[in-house]
C-alpha cells in the first residue's frame, strides 16, 4: 500500500494495456526470438529487454554451458543487426567475483563481452557490507553504475544512483 508503488503500478498497466509495452514470461530459445522479430513490421519494436542470457537456451546441441550461452550471445549479435532492434540483456556476474564488476566477472561468458557494444555493471557496495557482517540495508542505497565496455564513447565511466530499497524506485539523487 505504497502510493508509489501503487501508481507506478497503474502507469505499468496502462502501458500493457495500450501496447506500448509488452511482457512476455515464458521460456522462448534464441531460435524462437529470432523468428518473433523477424515476422514483425520494421519500426513495430523499440527495444527487447532479455532477463537474463544465462537462462535462453537454444535448439543447438552444444557441448556445456560455456559453449551454449557463446552461441546464444553470437545469434543475439546477428538478430540485433538483421533486424535493427537494440537487445538489452542482462547477466550474472560470478559469485566469486565480489566487488565492482570487471568483463572477466561475467558468468559463462562465452563471447558476451566480445559481442556486446556496451556492457554496464551495477555495484552495490552497502548489499556486499549488509551480506558479510549479516546486517540489513538502509533505506537509501548508493549503487554505481559503470561501464566496463563502450564501444561508442569511453569505458569506465561512472555514475551514482540512488536505490530507495522500501520502494525499488531509482533516482540520480542530483549526483549525475
């Protein structure tokens, strides 16, 4: 009961409602995705947000996930070019990479970093502190947001949001 939440609820809905945009939660392999994408109409599709790589599969038999989330990433390449459409995707990062994000860091990698124009990492240094000493966040958490890879302008550049963790809502509280 959280009038933020709940209007940005409503906002959501009548985004979905007017088709603006549309959630799909279901399993598709990178075969599937490709073929939704190609059927429709040049300009009909802004963006497709991808949840994340590591959990696509493909009809391809590969010989471990190494291989297979390599293959996926390679076909994501080559739909984001046939079809002009940007694809954001998200990965996970090795548990044993703690810390600010590095390219090395991205779970079964494969070629993403190859493929990828730009790669961002979110780090959230109060979740690392909170995890080790088994204390809970504040309210108000600084994530940085970097980026590792840039293709069109300058890696490492950073930026700090702010997280209201009650509400999930980000901000760039004024820091930009």
């Amino acid at each position: 009961d959280v009038a933020e939440i709940e209007a940005a609820k409503e906002k959501l809905r009548g985004l979905m409602d007017s088709g603006r945009i549309q959630v799909i939660d279901g399993s598709h392999t990178v075969e599937d995705l490709r073929a939704i994408l190609e059927a429709l109409p040049a300009g009909e599709v802004g963006a497709v947000f991808l949840d994340y790589i590591q959990r696509m599969s493909t009809t391809k038999q590969t010989q471990d996930k190494r291989t297979e989330t390599a293959h996926i990433s390679d076909q994501l390449l080559q739909i984001a070019k046939g079809t002009g459409i940007p694809l954001i995707v998200g990965s996970q990062m090795n548990r044993g990479g703690a810390g600010e994000g590095k390219l090395e860091t991205l779970k079964e990698a494969g070629n993403l970093e190859e493929d990828a124009n730009l790669v961002l990492s979110v780090y959230n240094e109060s979740a690392e502190k909170a995890a080790a000493d088994g204390g809970t966040l504040g309210r108000e958490v600084t994530l940085e947001l970097r980026a590792l890879k840039n293709r069109d302008g300058a890696p490492n550049g950073k930026a700090e949001l702010t997280l209201d963790s009650w509400t999930g809502k980000i901000t760039d509280g004024g820091k930009w």
